[in-house]
C-alpha cells in the first residue's frame, strides 16, 4: 500500500516509481486519497486529491467493485498491476458544518 494522489502532496512521481522499482510489487494498492462522495468541500482536506489522474498515467490499473479482496501467492498477477478499492460502506461524508 502506497499513499499518494493525483495532487502528489504525499509522495512525487519520481518518488513513487523509485519505490516501485526498488520493492517491485505485484500489487500497488494506493491509500490516502480524496473519495469525491466522501467530501463536500473541494478544498478540504487541503491539497488532497483524487486518484483518477494519477492512475490514467499508470498500466495495468483495475478498480475493484468491492472494498475487499482475497489474495494468495498463486493468485498474484505475473506483472505488476495497480489495484484500486472502493471505501468501506462505514465510511460516511464529514457532517455539513459552516467551516468546511
């Protein structure tokens, strides 16, 4: 699992694809991104984006239908392949407050 977004405040491009190449995975799963149904103010969480831009740059990228998936060393891709999940059904939008 690997934080970034298409915004790269976490980690760079060039950053993200020295840490692939030095560990190379079979599976990146990004984390740490913004969920458009989860936010009601763009700007907030600040800098924070989406996954969709950065993942349109990579190969082999799948969204899974689900939050969850089992793994197993047989069942791992032969090329690395970016996976990415929907959020958990327990994730829910912040309440609507004035400072957001």
């Amino acid at each position: 699992m690997m934080p970034l977004d298409s915004q790269f405040h976490i980690l760079k491009t060039d950053q993200i694809a020295a840490i692939r190449n030095r560990l190379s995975p079979p599976i990146l799963i990004p984390m740490h991104y913004r969920h458009g149904d989860l936010e009601r103010n763009p700007n907030r969480p600040e800098q924070l984006g989406a996954i969709d831009d950065w993942a349109k740059g990579e190969a082999d990228v799948r969204y899974l239908a689900a939050n969850k998936q089992d793994f197993s060393f047989d069942s791992l891709p032969k090329k690395p392949e970016v996976l990415i999940f929907k959020h958990s059904p327990l994730a829910k939008p912040p309440p609507n407050t004035n400072d957001r």
